[in-house]
C-alpha cells in the first residue's frame, strides 16, 4: 500500500485539503495517522469493524486491546456512551478537548472491535487543531492508538510514524511534533469515584482540584493484579538498546556508567539538564530543564539508538509528582532494570 503523506504548513487552502482529503479516506474505512497533542493517532472509523480491524493489522496490536474513540466535541462524545456522571461533566469542563480519556458505558454505537468484547469505551477530544479539524470534517468517532508498532515507544513525530508504518496505512497528516509528548489520562468514570486506570498528560493532582478524591488501579503499583487498562498489562515502549533506569547520586550514577564502560560497553546517559552537566559517557543526552520537557522528549530519545549504535541506555529516575508520574510509568516499562539504592563507592 501506497501511504499518501501530507505536510501541513500554515497555508490555510492547503491546510483544508489535506483535511478533506485525510477525512474522506477515513470515511472510505482506511486508516490515517494524525498528530495529537500527546501523541499522533492512528484513525479509523470508530463504527466500521472492517476498517478498526486495519487499525489492529496495521499495528500488530493484540486484539484484547480496546481503543479509543476520538471526537470534535462534548455533542459527539454525548453520542457514543450512555450515562455521564456528574464529576465527568466538571471534568470535561475544565480538561477537554486535553490530554484526558473518559472510560464510560458504551452504548453500542462503536464496534465491538474498538471496546474489545467490553462493556465500556474510553472517549477523548484531543487538544490539537489538526485532529479537531480532521474530526470535525469526517463527523464520525475515530477509533485510535498511538500510531507506532505495538511495544515500540509512542511517536511524537511524523517521521516516527513513517519509520514504523509507512506502506502499511493509507495517510499521514504531518503536522510537526506534538506538545504534551505522553499519551492522555485513561480514567474509569464507571465508578462513585473516578479511578486513575493509566497515568497521563493531566496529573491525579490536577484531577483532585476539581473532583475531590481520584483513586488508582492498584495493579499500576503491583505486579501481581490484572489492570483494569488490558494495554497496561503489555510490554511496551521498548528501546532498541536496553535500557536502566537508576535513582542515586550523581557519584553513583558515574561510577555505574564508569563500570559498565570498563566492560566494553558504550554507555549513553539521559536526564534533565542540569545532571548532564559534568558527566562522562559515551553520549549524554539533556531531556529538558524539568520533567514537563522530559515528557515532551522522552519517545524522541528512546527511539534514539539502532542496537548496533550503542549498547546501554542509563536515564535517572524522576520523582513521581505531577506529570513525572506518567513519565516513570513510562520507563518502567521501558527499562530492563530499575535499579535504587545504588552505591556510591
Ligand atoms: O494520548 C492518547 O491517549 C493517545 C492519542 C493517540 O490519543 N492514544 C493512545 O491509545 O494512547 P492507545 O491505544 O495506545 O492506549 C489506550 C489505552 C490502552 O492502555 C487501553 O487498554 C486503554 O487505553 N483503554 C481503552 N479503552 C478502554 C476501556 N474501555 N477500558 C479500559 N481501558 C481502556
Ligand atoms: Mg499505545
């Protein structure tokens, strides 16, 4: 398959057709990938089971994994779930269109290929003009994951997108690199109180100012329960050189970066800024000044490295607060190892 790729520029008439384009392929039941404001989406038309199917195909996603629907507006979200909480309606008020997913009841308007046999469907109006656009124009839910081969890091890029699925979907809307950099908050609003099932780009502080209590699954802190998210119990987000996530001084981090150097390995380094500064290692990469920038990179520098270009990846743990406690979900999966306590001698 032929993937068409369109560049969106601020040329408005280019702009609207490229949209009109995208939209029409979608409405077809083909597949698109968009950017969002946290990552870009593969789109298929939510109610088609033939075209969320090229989505899974595509992908190499397992089936058990339901997706979620996107759309343009709180009129269209109304349209696909059955009862909205109250807490919902505050929430929607304050965060969307942002980097939030509802799980509601469905009410069967989407196919069951996109809620995976469930009962529920997680809905969201991201935050970004092009996937607005795209969504106002095709006026139908669009089913979407994040636009990677499923285990790889999310894309943030256009060209991350073509790297994992060109040939293999029938557009791409580039639209430059995306802002918030990971993926939305899944949130379970089945309940009294609202349950955090995956943490995202909307903090569960951010979420408490607004509602009061916000619960957590509790398998996101223990291994040994079944997430309520099926995507949360899958490997992903896998760099093509291994990688460790480490929580100690900077001394420490040296002397580990140090020795593993001594074994013949070339070592890169990721953290913030201001702990690159002194370091030594075969290549150090500055994540930004704080863990909102970190966000905002990380998928970027995971898909930094081929295997053959280096042989370990060090990135320092971040403190699980605001947005840096969807950042640490995110390199847990990543990291083969996640060392604490590390010596400094
Ligand atoms: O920011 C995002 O959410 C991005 C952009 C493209 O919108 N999308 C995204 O989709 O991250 P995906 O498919 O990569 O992750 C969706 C997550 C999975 O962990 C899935 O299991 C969970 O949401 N999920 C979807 N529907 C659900 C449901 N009905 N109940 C529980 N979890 C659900
Ligand atoms: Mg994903």
């Amino acid at each position: 398959m032929q993937t068409v790729r369109w560049e969106i520029h601020d040329d408005k008439t280019q702009y609207k057709d490229a949209i009109s384009e995208a939209a029409k392929l979608l409405r077809d039941g083909e597949t698109v990938a968009f950017p969002t404001e946290t990552v870009y989406g593969l789109g298929a038309d939510a109610t088609n089971a033939d075209a969320v199917d090229k989505i899974f195909a595509a992908k190499g996603r397992p089936q058990d994994n339901p997706l979620i629907a996107h759309v343009g507006s709180k009129a269209q979200l109304k349209k696909l779930v059955q009862h909205i909480p109250e807490y919902v309606e505050q929430l929607m008020d304050t965060f969307s269109p942002g980097p939030i997913t509802y799980v509601l009841y469905s009410n069967g308007t989407c196919s069951d290929k996109v809620t995976a046999g469930q009962d529920t469907i997680g809905v969201r109006i991201p935050d970004h003009p092009i996937a607005l656009e795209l969504l106002q124009t095709c006026n139908i839910p669009i089913a979407a994951p994040s636009a990677n081969i499923s285990g790889r890091p999310s894309p943030t890029t256009a060209n991350h997108v073509w790297d994992d699925l060109q040939g293999k979907i029938a557009g791409l809307l580039d639209g430059g690199p995306t802002g918030v950099g990971v993926e939305s908050t899944v949130i379970d609003c089945t309940q009294e109180i609202p349950i955090i099932l995956r943490p995202g780009g909307i903090s569960k502080e951010q979420l408490e100012e607004v509602v009061g209590e916000v619960k957590t699954d509790p398998a996101l802190v223990n291994d040994q329960l079944k997430p309520k998210a099926p995507g949360m119990k899958y490997k992903h987000y896998t760099p093509d050189v291994p990688l460790w996530l480490v929580d100690g001084s900077d001394e420490a981090i040296q002397l580990l970066i140090d020795k593993e150097r001594g074994k013949n390995k070339r070592v890169a380094f990721f953290a913030r800024d201001a702990r690159c500064h002194g370091m030594t290692a075969d290549d150090i990469v500055p994540l930004g000044e704080n863990v909102g920038q970190v966000a905002t990179r990380l998928y970027d520098a995971l898909r930094k490295y081929h295997a053959s270009e280096m042989d370990l990846i060090i990135c320092e743990a971040f403190a699980k607060e605001g947005i840096g406690d969807a950042v640490m979900n995110r390199l847990e999966k990543a990291a083969s190892q996640f060392l604490t306590d590390i010596p400094n001698e």
